[in-house]
C-alpha cells in the first residue's frame, strides 16, 4: 500500500501553506496520499480561544476538495480529551491508509519534539518529513542536530521546498482588522469565513 502522509493543525484557518507543505511532501517522497487532521483540543493550546472544531474541519474540507490525494480525518475530533499525534498515527495506519506513516510538520515544529507526549513512540511508528521554513539554515552535519534526534536521524527526511510563511494566527489578525486574506487560503475557505463571520 505504500507510505502515506498525515498533516494535522488546528487550521483555524487553513491556507496555502499548508497546502503547499503537503503537496510537495506528497511529490518529493512518492506518497500515496496525505491525510490532513484537524486538532480538536491541542495539548499546547487548552485554553486558547479557537473556532468550533466542526467549521475548522469544514473549511479543511472545502481547502483539499479538489486533489485527488488528498483525504481529511475527523480521528482527533471523535476521540475524547486531549489528542497526542502518537495516538492518532495509531489509530490512522489500524484503518488500513497505508503500510508505514510520515508526519510532515515544520522544522521548528520537529525542534521542539522532545516536548511532545511519547515524541519517541511517534518517532517509531512514523517517520517524519520536515520541512525548512524560511530564516531556518538546513542541517548539513550531525554536529548540528539537537541531540535528542539523534537515535532517530534515519526516521527524519528533509524537504527542501520553497514554502510560503503564512501564519494562521497572522491570517486571523488581519481578519480581525479588516483586511484581505485573498489569495492566501483558497476561495471556498475565504468565502466560508467571510459567509459564516469567522474571525
């Protein structure tokens, strides 16, 4: 069945960016596809002010409709309590999507790995593709990777990509402002949020 990808976030909202992400992951090591999973309660962000997780999972939708490769999951959003990605990798490779996982997630996201639950679980039962966001130099020797990655230097593919830096957060300030967030989401996205007053 081949290696698929999953991508999850609280996509509030989703945008380019991540559909850039797991575009060229997708390309770049022969995914079968990728599977975007909406957070339903962050571990790092209880107690932050998010939008409904079903219009967070509508708009993610709306965003992959188009692409053939492209599959969204609702495993975090059916699951109670706090969602831990070792789990939800788990559960996605019981359904059948595929005979090995990888993870794509940004690079700064993979140096702070070491304070995520289970983080070295989630590194055995998946590989991770990470991407470079821009400013971030690309580690050319193991002098330079943090040491806790170092057991699991094999498990970890580098995607060099041009990557667009948009921040969800970003995207709902200017909202919030008034401002144009065209031609950073898609339409079906930009016209849910504008129709159902989001942000």
């Amino acid at each position: 069945m081949g290696t698929f990808g999953i991508i999850g976030g609280t996509f509030d909202p989703i945008h380019f960016g991540h559909l850039i992400l797991a575009e060229k992951a997708r390309e770049a090591f022969n995914l079968t596809k990728v599977v975007f999973v909406p957070a339903a309660v962050p571990p790092h962000k209880i107690g932050e002010v998010a939008t409904p997780a079903e219009k967070r999972l509508k708009m993610t939708e709306l965003a992959v409709a188009d692409n053939p490769y492209f599959e969204v999951s609702r495993v975090e959003l059916d699951r109670e309590g706090p969602s831990y990605t070792v789990d939800t990798v788990r559960q996605l490779k019981q359904e059948g999507h595929g005979d090995e996982a990888a993870f794509i997630m940004g690079f700064d996201s993979l140096l702070e790995l070491h304070s995520w639950k289970n983080y070295q679980e989630l590194l055995e039962e998946a590989k991770i593709i990470t991407a470079f966001r821009p400013g971030y130099p690309i580690l050319k020797n193991e002098a330079e990777w943090p040491k806790f990655l170092l057991p699991y230097r094999e498990r970890i593919l580098i995607l060099e990509a041009p990557l667009l830096d948009i921040s969800s957060t970003w995207l709902r300030v200017e909202m919030m402002y008034g401002r144009s967030i065209r031609y950073l989401v898609p339409d079906a996205v930009y016209h849910y949020i504008r129709t159902h007053q989001l942000y």
